[in-house]
C-alpha cells in the first residue's frame, strides 16, 4: 500500500482539504463532553470552515469531536446536526475500520492491529487521499475533484458499502457500515475520550 497519505496535523487544516472545493453549504461539528454528557454542535458555512476548525480545537479540550462529512444544505437549530435529507454534497468517500480493542464489543472479527487494517485498505485497488487515525482504527478518504451532489452521492455510497464488505468478507472481518451520507467521523488533531477510560 502507498504510506505517502498527507500528514494532518489540526483541524484547520483537515477543513480545508476536505472543504476546500466546496462552495456552498454549512459543515456541522459534533462534539460530547467526556464527563457529563452534553452534547453540542457547531455550524459555518462552508467558505468560512477557519470557525469551525477553532470550535473544533476549543471542544477538543473536553469533548470527543466529529464532522458531519458532507455538506448540509443549511444551518439547523435546537441542537440537530442534519439526515440525509439535509445533505447538500459530498466531498469524497470514506471507510471506518476498527481495529480490535476495549472499545470495540465485536473484536473476533476486527484487524488485531493497524497494520491489519491497512492490509484490508490495500485490498483497495486506489490509495486513499489521507488516513485519519481515530483512536480505535483507521478512517481511510478517498477525496473527490469536485464535491458529488447528494443525490447521486446516495447511489454511490450504496456501491461503496456493499465493496466494502466484500472486501472484508474475503478476509472474514467485520467492518461497520458506515457508508451512509449524513456519517459523522473524528476530527484529526482531537482526541478520541473513550480511550482515556
């Protein structure tokens, strides 16, 4: 498999790769704080990613941190983050591949390490554009040129998910389907709090 995947470091900079084609629309964060529960989320418009990248660094102190990856096609209140009927476009696909761990309660069937779950990535014939480290896995992106609008992200994300299995069936591993298109994933350069427990 390539290992020359882009080197993420803070939010900001994570916004801008995935958002950086997008020009219409809002970017949702969702963060939990660790110790009570509360659970808040964030709203910018996509040509001004820099404020959630702050909300983002700002949350990472105390809360766990994710991103709705596609776009939403406006702002919504009363502490919603958007379904799939809110989704406007969708920057790039994406996998989630556990590794096994006390956070995970099916471990038979994961990776017993990264380097397992990067042999899985390479059954891929394509090389991801970036790997996320989420603290319990790898979260591989496969960025798209230009922002996929909604409708025929869904159709796409269908044909992805059902990859995706195949792939780990030929290995008999378990990979969760997170393949739908109001996903939220981990925010590089925060912390994943179910680990500090």
């Amino acid at each position: 498999m390539n290992d020359d995947v882009i080197d993420i470091v803070t939010p900001g900079e994570w916004f801008d790769l995935v958002f950086g084609r997008c020009t219409a629309g809002w970017i949702s964060l969702f963060s939990i704080e660790k110790n009570t529960g509360q659970r808040h989320v964030d709203w910018a418009p996509v040509t001004e990613r820099a404020i959630l990248a702050d909300a983002a660094e700002s949350r990472a102190a105390t809360c766990d941190v994710w991103y709705g990856v596609a776009t939403r096609a406006e702002r919504l209140d009363d502490g919603k983050r958007g379904g799939s009927a809110d989704c406007l476009e969708l920057p790039g696909l994406f996998a989630d591949l556990d590794v096994a761990g006390p956070n995970h309660k099916c471990n038979d069937a994961l990776p017993k390490t990264i380097g397992e779950a990067k042999e899985l990535l390479a059954d891929f014939p394509v090389a991801p554009t970036a790997i996320v480290y989420s603290g319990g896995g790898i979260q591989p992106y496969w960025l798209f040129d230009e922002p996929v609008p909604a409708e025929e992200a869904r159709r796409v994300l269908v044909r992805w998910a059902y990859t995706w299995g195949q792939l780990a069936a030929k290995r008999d591993l378990h990979i969760d389907n997170v393949f739908d298109l109001a996903r939220v994933l981990r925010v590089p350069g925060t912390w994943n709090r179910k680990c500090e427990r």
